[in-house]
C-alpha cells in the first residue's frame, strides 16, 4: 500500500512541474548553430560519396515490401552464404583489402570470449567491450556533445 502511496504522489509531483509545449515555440526566433562531431574531428561528409566504389559493391535497394513479409524475406539468402554464388567483385575488394593488409587477422570471438591466450585487450584485437581504447578513437564526447555507437 505504501508503494502506491509513494507512487501517487510521484505522478501528482511530476504533474505540477509539467508545461505543455506553447504552439508559438517553434523555433523561429532564433537558430540552432554548433559544429557537429564530424566537424569537430575534421570528417567533412559522414558516407562515402555516390561514385565511390563501395556503391557498386553494395548497391541499396529500394523496397515497399513489408518488413518480416514472406516476399522482403525472399529477398535474403536462407542459411549460410554460398561462396561460389558471390560476386566476383565483392572477392576482388577483399583480396585487394587483404593484400593491402587492411583485414585484421584476429581471432573470432565467441559470444564475445575469445581463444585462450588472446587478450582482447590488445592493440590488434582492441575490444571495445573490454574498453581498450587506441589513438584516434572517439571515446568520449565533447563537452555539450551526445556521441553514438551502433554495431551493424
């Protein structure tokens, strides 16, 4: 009862210190300026631009099917990929990524565990999950700044 109580007057609390958004404020008044992230650390565009070669490889498809839909499935390989069925060009880049030896030869982890005996925390492997941090990654944000990760 005591927990409903506290509850109650969390929510009447919250209530009063509430302010509905006046229609009037939108903004027009005045100008959000700053620089962005990308700015601050000298990146002018955040994606490769249309003629690079990345945008062959991997072509984006524009689709109306409906997510998780049997037809915007058909559109994916079932099961593991078939390498004999792969783009040449895309085993091109990579043989050319790893004879440049822009591919690292880390050991796959497991769920993020990797073999005996490889420290995750090592400059080659550099798991960020471990927080190994290196020069030149952006760990922290600015002051003012919000930073985002996602894994893909």
């Amino acid at each position: 009862m005591a927990f409903k109580s506290v509850l109650s007057l969390l929510l009447i609390a919250s209530a009063a210190f509430a302010r509905p958004t006046p229609a009037a404020d939108n903004h027009a008044d005045h100008a959000h300026t700053g620089r962005s992230l990308f700015e601050a650390y000298g990146v002018s565009d955040w994606a490769h631009p249309a003629d690079h070669p990345v945008n062959a490889l991997f072509r984006r498809q524009a689709s109306n099917l409906t997510v998780g839909s049997t037809e915007w499935a058909a559109q994916y390989p079932a099961g593991k990929p078939d390498p004999t069925t792969m783009p040449q060009a895309w085993k091109d880049a990579l043989a050319k990524a790893v004879a440049a030896g822009q591919i690292p030869t880390v050991p796959l982890s497991n769920e993020g565990n990797y073999p005996h005996g490889v420290d995750p925390n090592d400059p080659t492997v550099c798991n960020s999950a471990s927080e190994c941090k290196v020069d030149g990654d952006i760990w922290n944000a600015p002051d003012g700044m919000l930073g985002l990760n996602f894994d893909d």
